[in-house]
C-alpha cells in the first residue's frame, strides 16, 4: 500500500498546495491542523480539487499517526508549540520534513529578513525538539504556495532538500518525484538548512520586485 | 568609447575566467593583482584566450584608476585589507562590484560554512569601507570560475545582483548581459547579500556531492 503522508498545517496555503499535487499524485493525504473541524473542510476541499485524491482532516496529534511521512509546513511562529504539541504522538521510524522559515514577518519584521534561530535554523530546532528517534530532513522553501494550489500551472522547478541521512533524503526526494515538474536536489547536511531557509525571503524579494511567483532550478546538474 | 572594467583580483581564477568572457565581448579588461609582474602575465594569457580582446595589467591601485567597473573578486581574507588599500585610488562615479563570499574556508574553516560578518555580509561591508561617493553593488557569487574560463563552455544560468541603486544595478545588469548564456536577476537591496552571499557554499555542497559545476536559476521570470 502507498506510503501516508501528514501535512501539519495542511489548512496553509503551503501544506494545501502540497496536498493537492501530492494527492493528485496518488499518495493519501492526511491534513492536519489545530482545528479538527478547518482540518476536515480542507479535506473536502481537496477532495473536490482531486476528484480521485484521498484526503481525510484530523486535528494535528491525531494526524501524524498513521503516517510514513509527517511535513512541517507551519509559520515559524507556530513550529516550535506545534513540535512540543507533536512530541508524543510522533513515532519512532517516521520521517519529519520541516518546511518552516524563520521569516521576521513572524516579529512583525519583513519578509524578506530572517530571525537568528539558535540552533542554525529552523530545521536544526525541529531536530532537537523532535523525539530522538523521529528522522529529520529540511525542504520546500523555494516552491510557490501558490502555484502549487493551481493545479492547471505546470512547474517546472527544483526542491533543494538537506538531511544527515542517505536513505531520509532519497524517501522525501521519491515523494517529491511524484509531483510532475519537481525535481529533487540533495544539498548536504541537515545543517545547510541555514542557507536554504534563506531562500524564502531571496524569493519573495525578487517576487516583490518583479511581480512574479519565482522558484529554483540548479544549473549544471 | 566602451567603459572600461577593473577586476581586482583579476589573477585569482573567479576574476580570470570574468575577464575572459568580458573581453571576449569586447570589454577593455584591466587586470589588477598586488603584484604588478603576475597582471601583466595574466593579461597576456587572456589576450592568447581571446586573440581579439583588449587586456592589460596593472598592480591593483593602478589599475582601477579609468575604470568605470571595478569588479572586487578577491578572497573574503583580503577583501579589507584591498578596501583600505584602494581607498584613495577608487574615485567618485566608479561602480563597485563586491563578489566576496566570507567562507568559513577563510579562517582554515570549511568551504560550505561562512562566517558572521559583522556589517552583516561581505558586500556591506564593502560598502563602508568604500568612499563614499563609490557606487556598491554585489553580485556574481553562484557562476562558476571554471565554467567562465572555459570558453568553449555554453553558459546557461542567472547573476544574481543586488544593490542600493536601480541605476546602479541596471548598469552592472547591462555589463553582465553582455556575456551570451548569463542572464542578470534584480533581487533587491545590497542587504540581500547575505542571502547571496550564501548561495556561494550552497552551490560548493552541490558540486562535492554530485560532482557537477552548478550554478543558479530563477524559474517564473
């Protein structure tokens, strides 16, 4: 049977956006949120976006249960509640992609600037907070939420993705493969998630610039 | 007349491989090196590369004397040291292009970490160290050295410039575009150095891990 996946602030506009194009892909979706009943209108949402998708809502520690693979895709200001929230319902063996970017706008900054997060970034802080047997990867900062919701865009861009593992990174990059016009770059260590949370605001600033919905692509690869 | 473009550091193999591709699009090159004998050695290579270029060499304070360019391309452990040396020789008008990156390799570190810089990125601090009446921008941190000298290379990929000044990015955008296959992208103040500061050791754990020269694009523009 494929493999479930859990979106933890799947009712955001990156977690829905990611749940359409993974349930489109045929991988069954778990939207998770604090709300159960916001959670399950998602679902029905998505189910409506893709008829032939398999989506069901819970509320975000119920969520996480049955899944392979649990994504991370809450604003910064949110990551670390939602990681302590998280931390006896998460399971030994499960694979967490964090997404989340320390924007200031979390401070009421810009969201072209970031905060300093002590651990290095806020992958590094999932690591820590997440139960030690729980495998940590870093993705998804470069993709439009946006353009991910429409499903008549085709992408055509790249995922950059940091883990300490071979195998945790290779999993998240066969998932991301499914979607059509995403392609999986590995990138390093966990620890290079200082540099792609950076990529966020370097987006949205050339977004802000020349009204756009810009992404990444590697050259040379 | 076609402006003339300095690049300090233009032994070192980013600086080289830049005069090449903008000498052999008809660019008056000015090779600067600390030593006088090890420009002109170098501009006599280059004007064997590219037999129709104009390039000449000059101890670095000599050297950016009539440029209209100055591009900085030096390691970040002699960016300050070259700043204060050139104090008196840059003059008002002239356009500066930091392409320092403060690689943790700089302090016996490791190429895919950089250090804090205290004015927040290389580049800002090229900017207070510059006269004032010098025009600061930052860009080139992502094309590879190797990939610019060979010229039988077809280059395909983005320069990512930020600035201060639109002027100021749309005439290094205008020098950039002039080298076929390098596609010059706005992405905001000279603050967003920071950011592009670190794409230089993000590309640097690609290449190790996949054995490529990468290099960046941005997709949606």
């Amino acid at each position: 049977m494929d493999q479930q996946v859990c979106i933890v602030g799947g009712t955001g506009a990156l977690g829905f956006g990611l749940a359409l194009r993974l349930g489109r892909a045929g991988v069954p979706i778990v939207i998770g949120s604090r709300d159960e009943g916001r959670a399950q209108e998602a679902a029905t949402r998505a189910g409506q976006a893709v008829p032939g998708g398999s989506f069901t809502g819970a509320q975000n520690a119920a969520a996480v249960g049955g899944a392979e693979i649990v994504i991370l895709a809450v604003p910064f200001r949110n990551q670390s509640e939602n990681l302590a929230n998280l931390r006896t319902a998460l399971t030994d063996g499960q694979l967490l992609v964090d997404a989340t970017v320390p924007l200031a706008a979390a401070v009421s900054g810009k969201a072209t600037r970031t905060l300093g997060v002590w651990q290095g970034s806020a992958a590094q802080q999932a690591r820590e907070m997440a139960p030690s047997g729980v495998r940590v990867v870093s993705a998804l900062h470069t993709v439009s939420a946006a353009l991910l919701t429409d499903l008549d865009h085709a992408l055509d861009e790249d995922v950059l993705i940091c883990g300490d593992s071979r195998e945790d990174k290779a999993q998240l990059a066969e998932l991301i493969g499914r979607i059509d016009g995403l392609r999986p770059v590995d990138c390093g260590p966990l620890e290079m998630a200082r540099i792609l949370e950076q990529l966020t605001p370097l987006i949205i600033s050339i977004n802000v610039r020349h009204k756009v919905r810009a992404g990444i692509r590697i050259t040379g690869l």
